[in-house]
C-alpha cells in the first residue's frame, strides 16, 4: 500500500513489541464534528505503514457536514503516535487520534483536530500555552429504556431514583459501581489521572474528573474518553449518552472547561495576580481573557451549545421549577455557578459552564482560545463581576452582559456573522456548518410535538 511520508524503521519494532504483548490492530482516529473516532483498522504488521499516512478517506458528508462530490481528492489520516493508547476494554486495539491531511499536509478543512492545533500555534506566537480541565458528565442507562414512550432513561441502579435528587448520592454510586469502577480502571490505565467521580444530578446521571493537560492532549483524551465509556458500558449491558437533555425531568449534562493560560517558555500560570485592583487575586489577562469570550458569546454558542436540544439545557429553571443553575447569560462571577464564567477561588483557571456534552472538544477548544486571545491582547475589561443568582432570562445582570443563544438558530446566526469565526474556522467549514445547523434546526422546527397537540388541539 503506498504512503505518503517515508516509513520509519523504528515504527516496525513498535508493531512487534505490541504484536508480542497481544494487540492484532491499530486505528487512526479522525474526529467528525460530532467527536466521534472515525477510522479504518489495520493489522498490527501494518502499523509503519498506518504512521506513514497510508489510509486514505473521503470524508466530506460524513456525519452531514458538507456534500461529497464524485472527483474530490481524499484524504490522509495522519496519526499522532504520543496518543498510542491500548484499549484497556480490549486489548487486540490499539488506538491513536489522528489529523485528516491532503497531500502535502495541508489540513482538511473539516478536520477539528487541525482547527485547534492552528489556534495553539496562534497562541504560541502570542507566548502563551493553553492549558485545559474538563468536567464532563454522561447518562448511563438500561436498554429498555428505549422502548419507553415517555423518553425516560431507566437507570442501572435503582436506588437512582430519587426526589428530588440523586446528586452525590453514595448509595447510588455503589449501585453503579460494575459500571464504575471498570471505568476507573480503563481512566488509571491510560494516564487521566482520574482524581474523583460521583453520581450527577440526573437519574442515571456520573461525572469523572481527571487532571488537566495542555488542550490538544485534554482534547485527545476527551475523544478517546467518549470512545471508552460507550464501549464499557455496552460490556456492562448498559447504554451511554452523552446528549445534554435526554429527556424534560432530566437535568443537563455539562462538558464544564476549565481554561488557563501558561507562558509558553515557563509554563508559569498567567492567571494570577495578587496586586489585582479589584481585590480578588486575578490578572490582566485573566479579565482579558473573560471579556474576550463574553464579546463572542452568541457566535460561541454555535459551537459550545451545538444542537437542538442543547437549548433545552440552558434554562435556569429546571422542569420541576428548581434552579438549574444552567447559565442563560454572558455573565462571569467569582464563585457564582448560574454565570457562563466563573473565576474559582481554589484554582487558577476560567470555568465556562456553558459547554454542553455534545460540543467538539477541539472545535470548543479552539474558538474559546481565539476569543479570550483576542480580549488579552486589545485589553478588553468584563466589568465587576456579578453576585446574584441568575435565575431568570429577562433582568440583565450587567452592562457587558448579553442574553445566550436561546435556540440553535439564534446561535447559528450569531456564528455566521461574527467576524472570528471566519478567522478561526477555514471558509469551507464555515459555510458547511451554518447549512448543516440550519438544516438541523429547520428539521426540528418543522416537527408538531405532543406537548403542541395537548396545549392546542382541543383549545383553539
């Protein structure tokens, strides 16, 4: 099979120490806008050829971004041997993310891992390092679950449901712990340093945190962490999503980022400053870097938020009436969780809780650096931070506040006519992906829901 980089030798010993250890195959995993591994597997023997750009894709229309045409030239995929991971569930695999390429390494426009790693290199010239920690959160549920009429995700521990909540709940957890603890293992196996998990909000509803790590690799392990959890809980007779609202009493699964900017020659955090005017220990980069992503906040949404029912998601009110705390404003605040950002008193990081468990991570990744890089370096300022409770969408919080996205189309919109996105995404992928969501919000809209029949059938 011909390659488009020269072999390396020393690639032919990695095949056969991994050969000797039991792996059969290897895969190179292309990221659709949907952060799902895409890849052709080869034998393990194949292995030199696979690093040297020997499997090739036609990748447009994959997943309904763009259109395949007859005569477009395909694509390389170009995997990463840092993120060689065996699969703890399965120890025949062997998997790597990898960079979809036409020849000559140009990046294909489409390809999420390639977006990122320009952005990087953005902030590389500007002398700063992104670092990343994502809080991630997931349903694990019973396949009867999708025989059910009413949506509702049966969980595997039934001591799950509760009322109001089963947050933090320990007896769940143990409940959960066939499923749990295999993916502790799979986590400890593949260097997450995973330093805690608990049972979310939601009936059926855990959430993993793992140490942070440059984007790229925290982007990478994110893609591999998706893979994973499926895989096992299918071994576990279970089924996972990752959709941010599966059903109307659900509480929304997050995909929480924890961003930081580091010097590039150091690696010395940037976000601290004890001599912060304000009083609250943070630095002129960190409030650039805020204001920054609250400039963009509606084009973001595109992104962060990408689908129909991430909307549902971002309501302050949860469907029982209680606080969400699903922020619905642009706002930051120092320990305030219903804002979109937040500045943590216990580490030096920005968190936006806006990002739902469907978003890209790299695609996320990338535009968030290229927003809050923007506010760094015009010198943008937030204003002062906001205490209350945001519990509602109507009574602005702040003069530099503005009101999230409130359906895909308003953030569709948005995205279009910011002109960032058109700086950090190739015109390709930009065009492609606004067609593509309005034709997901179109499909949607076009829709006459139950909850439309039993409010209007028999009244009007």
């Amino acid at each position: 099979m011909d390659t488009v980089r020269e072999m390396d030798p020393a690639h032919r010993a990695l095949a056969e120490q991994l050969a000797a250890s039991g792996v059969e195959f290897a895969v190179g995993g292309w990221i659709d806008v949907f952060g799902r591994s895409k890849s052709k597997v080869v034998p393990i023997d194949h292995l030199p050829n696979l690093l040297a750009g020997s499997e090739r894709y036609t990748p447009r229309g994959i997943s309904g971004l763009g259109e395949m045409t007859p005569n477009e030239d395909e694509s390389v995929a170009m995997p990463d041997l840092t993120t060689l991971r065996v699969l703890p569930w399965d120890r025949r695999f062997a998997w790597m993310a990898a960079d979809l390429l036409f020849a000559g390494d140009e990046p294909f426009v489409h390809c999420p891992r390639s977006i990122l790693k320009r952005q990087l290199d953005r902030a590389a010239a500007a002398g700063f390092t992104m670092n990343l920690g994502i809080e991630t959160e997931f349903y694990a549920f019973l396949p009867e679950s999708l025989e059910r009429t009413d949506g509702y995700l049966v969980p595997m521990a039934r001591s799950g449901a509760m009322s109001p909540t089963p947050a933090y709940d320990l007896e769940s957890t143990l409940d959960a712990m066939p499923f749990l603890s295999r993916m502790v293992a799979a986590m400890q196996e593949t260097d997450f340093g995973v330093y805690s998990f608990d049972h979310e909000g939601g009936n059926g509803q855990f959430e993993f945190d793992f140490d942070y790590a440059p984007a790229l690799e925290m982007a990478d392990r994110l893609s591999f962490f998706r893979l994973m959890t499926r895989q096992i809980a299918k071994e576990c007779g279970l089924l996972a999503t990752f959709m941010p609202k599966p059903y109307t009493e659900a509480w929304g699964s997050g995909h929480h980022y924890n961003m930081s900017l580091a010097d590039a020659t150091t690696g010395e955090n940037l976000m601290r400053d004890p001599g912060d005017p304000r009083g609250k220990g943070w630095s002129k980069i960190a409030y650039g870097f805020t204001a920054g992503i609250m400039r963009h906040a509606g084009a973001l949404s595109a992104i962060t938020t990408p689908t129909v029912n991430s909307y549902k998601r971002l309501n302050p009110r949860l469907a029982d009436g209680s606080a969400s705390w699903a922020p619905v404003w642009s706002a930051y605040g120092e320990q305030n969780r219903s804002c979109m950002l937040r500045l943590p008193v216990n580490r030096p990081a920005i968190e936006n809780r806006v990002v739902d468990s469907a978003a890209n991570t790299y695609l996320a990744a990338a535009f968030l650096l290229a927003a809050g890089l923007e506010g760094v370096q015009q010198a943008l300022d937030p204003g002062d931070p906001v205490d209350a409770a945001l519990t509602d969408g109507r009574s602005q919080p702040g003069t530099n506040s503005v009101r999230l996205p409130r359906t895909l189309l308003e953030a569709v919109e948005a995205f279009e006519a910011d002109p960032l996105v058109h700086q950090v995404f190739p015109g390709g992928f930009v065009q492609e992906y606004v067609d593509m969501k309005h034709g997901e919000w179109d499909a949607f809209h076009a829709q006459v829901t139950p909850w439309e029949r039993d409010r209007y059938l028999l009244a009007l």
